[in-house]
C-alpha cells in the first residue's frame, strides 16, 4: 500500500503542476478527485505515512512565476465533495450530531476559477487567485478588466469578498468562432479558457475575453454585524457585486435534495457552466462551532454533477463462470464514482465486444451506467497508451475446472459444457436464492461456497435439507444458534413463494423474472408448464422462438424432472399466487417506465398493478418506452422522455387509469 500511497502522490503533484500552473490538463477534474479520495483514504489509516509535499496538505495548486504572489490573511480553503445522496445524508447527519439543526443555503457551484478581492475604504486594491489557499497569484490587472467586478463599491468599507471568474457559454462559441476563421486553436472549454485568460501577463487580452464573475463569500460576516450567510449575500449586493440569483435558503436537507434534483434538469439551460451544488449550514455561528479541517471547512460541501463520460484504468481482465456454463470476461477496473456510485468491476460481455472495442490491459478506459444500472465500458482511450499494455487474450479453458471451451452453434459466447464444474453449481445456488428468486436471505454467495465446499450443498434440493446438517453447523465459526435459526426459517418461509420466484430460480436459459412472471401467470401451474408445447409457448408475449425451445429443452431433461419432483415432494409450492392479469387497454402490451418519488404507493405495488393489467416496466427510456410515469423529483429518464416525445403521466393521471373501468 505504502508503494500506491508514492503513487499517488507523484499522479497527483503532477496534475496540479500541469492544472494549475501550465493551464494544460492532463487528466479529468473527475480522475483528479478519485485519486485524491484514495490517497486521503491512505492518510486516515496511516498518519504516519503523511509526507510534506502531500496533495492532501494542499489546498490548489502552485504559484507561477511572472505574478507578484499575494499573502491571504485568511486561508481560502476549498470544499470537501460529496457525490450521491447518502454522502449527502451523511454531511448533514454529522452536522445534526453536534447539536445543530441547521438551515441550508444551496448554490450554484460555477465551473470557473476562484479570486479573493481585496477593496480599501471602498476601492478595489488587490485581486488574487487561490494558489494553495495561503498564497496566491496577483492578478489584479486583469480582474481590473471585468465588468461585472466594481472598481468602487456603494460604501467606503474594508472588506474581502469571495467569488468565481468565468466565461459564459456564449463567449466561449463567440471565441472559437474567431479563432477557427483565424486559423487558431480552439478554446477547450470555458473553465479552461477563464482561467488561461486571468493569467496572461498583457490586460488586453483578459479583456477580449469578456470575463464575467459571481460572487458568492464573505469570510468574516460577524465583524459587519451579519449572522447569517444568506444576509451576507444580500449585504454583498447591496455593496454592488454581482451575486448569482439561482440560490435558495431551505430548511432541511429535503430542500437540498430538492434544489440538487431541479438543477441537474435545468443545467444545460444556464448561460455557464455549473459542475455541481454547494450547500452550507446558513447560520455563521453554527458554522464557527463546526469548525474546519485542515483542508475543509466542516460546514459546507459542494455536491458534484455525475460525470457524463467517467475515465478510469482497466487493470485487468478476469473470467466468470455463469450458471449455464457461460463465460464472461469482466473488467477489472480501479474503483471510479459513477452516478453516485463506486465501480470497481464492469461486464465484457464476451469476447468479440473486447476485440471490437480494441481494449488492452493497462487502458485509460470511458465508462457509464447502462439504463442508469449496469456499469458499461464505453471505449478505450487510445490517445492515452505509453505503451505498457497488454493485448486481451481469449481464454480456452474453464478457469474452475480446466475443461476445454466451447462456442454453440450461431453464437458469439463461449460455453464451458462440464456439467459438474463447481462455479455452475455455485453460480446457479446463488442464483436460485436471490431476491428476485427464492428470497432466502442470509444464504450469500460467500455462505453458499462454504457450504458447497463442506458438502452440505450439492444441489438446490439440499438446501431444504439443511435442517439435517444444524449441528454441524453450531461448529462452525460466525454461525451462532440466532443465525442459524434465522436462515432455517427463511428457507421453510420460501417454500411459499408463488410460482414465478421458482420458475426464475431454475436457471432456465434466457428465462429473466419477468418472463418468469408471465409465464406463471399463464399457466398457473408448474405442470402445465411442464407440459406446454413449443408452438403453444411461441404465442405467449415476450416469449420467442430461442425462449420457447429453451423452456421445452428444460422440462425435457430427466434430471431437472426428478429435481422439481423432490422439490414438490419438500413442499415447495407449484402455483401461482399472484392476481391473474386482466387486460386493461391502456396498460396492455405496453412499456413503462417509473420516475421520481410517488406519494400514493410504493414503486413496486405501482410495478405489480402495471402488470396486473397486462403491461410491463423496464428500468431505462428508449424509443420503445410507450409512457412514462413521473413522480416529484423525476431524474434523468423524465428530461429523456421529453426529448424522444414519449407520453408522460403524472401521478394523478397514473390513477385515474387505474381506476378506470
């Protein structure tokens, strides 16, 4: 570990240097904030490792030469990030257990470069960038430039203020357009283009930028006799800045998840660019009590937006064994963020997609989220290669069990066809008690090989027999009576699933738990679906040709008979317990999707009366989605709907089709 933490300081002193000093970046602010995350993970469990010229201990970048460098009396300190909203519930449940029940103030977090500016009885003296947060650049010449900035203010005061300088929209397409016809290099984007432009030696360039700033801080309100942040930004108009009106003071961390949810709908329509929201406690008391550390201040964090293109390395390629016997390359990836969540692991899906997309060991890779769900890798980044990396190479053999792979017939996917290799068998246990399947809980993946391994488990069958092995399991370590007996009664408790959760748990090739439901709900029997001929399958919606063979093959297997007849014999119910459907027009054959928070049921009855009445929801909008439900603080696959021109239902009128006759 401490060979990474050496890593990573060298990956990061070097970002900073090409950031923050050459204006020339290398990698993403997004990459830049992983392994910052990392390192400072690193220092929390080994203080003393903590070297000097730590990126942790920094709070920016280095000063250039060429700028006179500016002493900041008070440090200007960055923020600490958040990126979904259980750090977000974090943030403000730390804030709660010191007692404080606080207001919030949410900005908007402008995608530009920070300034400290200092005014003299009213005139401004001295303009600054952030630098390490204690010293900075002197930028004054060309903050002198920028309109919005007052060069007097309405009052003779002493006084600091905090602010963003940036470059619209707008100004940055007005540039580039110069700049093409010129036969110029582009401007990369308009943080870049702001920052590069405070830093020029010659004033009349910052001048036809046509800069622009916010300005969003007051470090010492008390001494004006200001006591809350809100009355500070009121008190910095007043003064003549220009404060960015798109803020919003709420009461509760509601209001900010609110505030959050409205803005990543409506970024795209600002004339600037935002990379995310700051939230900070209102009441300037409150935020003395809570103090800072030696990086953050503990009363404030800036949410940050999903990336829409997250980069990472592809540290290797593994092999998984599925329940059916097919391999799956997976990629190995080195942990990222993305929408909220941390991935470390993404599906290759098979062979061909890796050659398609020519990915190598060793890659910068794009990834993102299918559906909003299942983390894709998107390209490599060829541009990025030194290359070090490894070309894929396609495996032959099984990984568990050595046998020689196989490719069926007409597909792309490799087939390891050795009935009796372990990982089948664990993959298709784990399977079979999964919450969409059976349900058992406290049977993990983990709990599963040990018992396979053991040999308590050689097949689904056993696991209703586990009663039998009670004792040997008391010897077990981490197995005590509670667990035990917690685990024995979920699994008599799911012999009374209804006959989809089994239908699914079978592993049945192609056979996902709502085609599970479908055919359950036809056939209300595990015998007459037994006995269902192909032609008679074919007809059923949803259920093809490929699905229809697949499910015949199944129940046409001696072994899977004789299976299903112990399991029958266990007392594992056959029927289907759910509603049969009753086709209603407007919700049969029909797709939907559900967005946002509905106050009159949860998400899942509202998914059980969809399909009640013959229709079906899937997880992401696509020009297949026939209508989309939309509850209060609808994400993405709302502002989706609205561009592909796809029905939207709200609430109320989700209802009234419910209860329509």
């Amino acid at each position: 570990m401490q060979k990474r933490y050496e890593e990573l300081i060298k990956i990061l002193n070097e970002a900073n240097y090409k950031y923050y000093v050459l204006d020339d970046p290398t990698i993403t602010d997004q990459e830049y904030d992983k392994y910052l995350r990392e390192l400072i993970t690193i220092e929390e469990e080994h203080p003393e490792w903590i070297k000097k010229d730590s990126p942790s201990l920094r709070i920016g970048g280095e000063v250039i030469e060429g700028f006179t460098k500016v002493n900041h009396k008070i440090p200007l300190m960055s923020l600490s990030n958040v990126f979904n909203e259980s750090e977000i519930l974090t943030f403000d449940q730390r804030i709660r257990k010191e007692g404080i029940h606080p207001e919030y103030v949410c900005e908007l977090k402008i995608d530009g470069l920070s300034v400290s500016l200092l005014y003299e009885k009213g005139e401004l003296v001295r303009a600054a960038t952030r630098g390490d947060g204690v010293t900075g650049e002197d930028i004054t010449h060309n903050v002198k430039t920028i309109k919005s900035i007052p060069l007097k203010l309405t009052e003779p005061v002493d006084i600091e203020v905090r602010g963003e300088i940036f470059m619209s929209k707008k100004t940055l397409e007005k540039i580039n357009r110069a700049r093409e016809e010129a036969g110029q290099s582009l401007l990369q984007n308009a943080r870049n283009a702001a920052a590069g432009s405070v830093r020029q030696l010659d004033s009349k360039v910052a001048a036809s930028r046509n800069l622009d700033a916010w300005i969003y801080h007051l470090p010492n309100p008390l001494e004006y006799g200001i006591e809350t942040h809100s009355e500070a930004l009121d008190y910095l108009k007043k003064l003549g800045f220009k404060v960015n009106p798109n803020n919003r003071l709420v009461g509760g961390i509601d209001g900010v998840l609110e505030f959050i949810s409205h803005y990543t709908r409506e970024r795209d329509t600002l004339p600037y660019d935002i990379d995310g929201v700051v939230i900070k406690v209102n009441r300037i008391r409150s935020q003395q009590e809570l103090g800072s550390t030696a990086k953050y201040p503990k009363w404030a964090t800036a949410y940050k937006f999903p990336a829409e293109e997250v980069l990472t390395k592809l540290t290797d390629i593994i092999f998984t064994v599925g329940r059916t016997g097919q391999i799956t390359p997976n990629a190995v990836l080195e942990p990222v963020i993305v929408m909220g969540s941390t991935i470390s692991r993404a599906t290759l899906h098979n062979a061909d997609y890796v050659m398609e997309k020519d990915l190598k060991i060793g890659d910068v890779v794009s990834i993102h989220k299918a559906g909003d769900v299942i983390p894709e890798v998107l390209e490599a980044k060829k541009e990025r290669r030194t290359g070090e990396e490894t070309d894929f190479k396609m495996i032959t053999e099984c990984p568990m069990c050595g046998s020689h792979l196989q490719q069926k017939e007409g597909q792309v996917d490799y087939f390891c066809l050795n009935e009796t290799c372990p990982a089948r068998h664990m993959e298709a246990f784990t399977h079979f008690v999964s919450h969409d399947a059976m349900n058992i809980e406290g049977l993990g993946e983990k709990i599963i090989e040990d018992f396979y391994n053991l040999g308590f488990i050689g097949s689904v069958v056993d696991i209703y027999s586990l009663d039998k092995h009670r004792q040997d399991l008391t010897l077990l370590e981490g197995y005590g009576d509670k667990s035990i007996d917690n685990l024995l009664e979920a699994i008599e408790k799911s012999k009374e699933n209804s006959l989809e959760r089994l239908i699914f748990g079978l592993g049945i090739s192609h056979v996902g738990s709502k085609t599970a439901k479908v055919l359950a709900s036809h056939f209300l029997t595990m015998d007459a679906l037994k006995n269902a001929k192909v032609e008679e399958l074919i007809e059923i919606a949803d259920v093809g040709d490929i699905i229809a063979k697949s499910i015949f093959e199944y129940f046409h297997n001696e072994t899977n008979l004789a299976q299903l007849e112990e399991l029958k014999e266990l007392g594992l119910n056959m029927n289907y317990l759910g509603q049969i459907v009753n086709l209603k027009e407007e919700f049969s054959s029909k797709s939907f999707v559900l967005t946002g928070t509905l106050e009159t049921m949860p998400r899942e009855v509202a998914k059980q009366k969809i399909e009640s009445f013959g229709g079906k929801t899937v997880e992401s909008v696509s020009k297949k989605t026939d209508v989309v439900i939309v509850g209060s603080n609808p994400g993405s696959k709302y502002d989706k709907a609205l561009k592909l021109g796809i029905p939207i239902w709200n609430e109320q009128e989700f209802m009234e089709k419910l209860e329509t006759q």
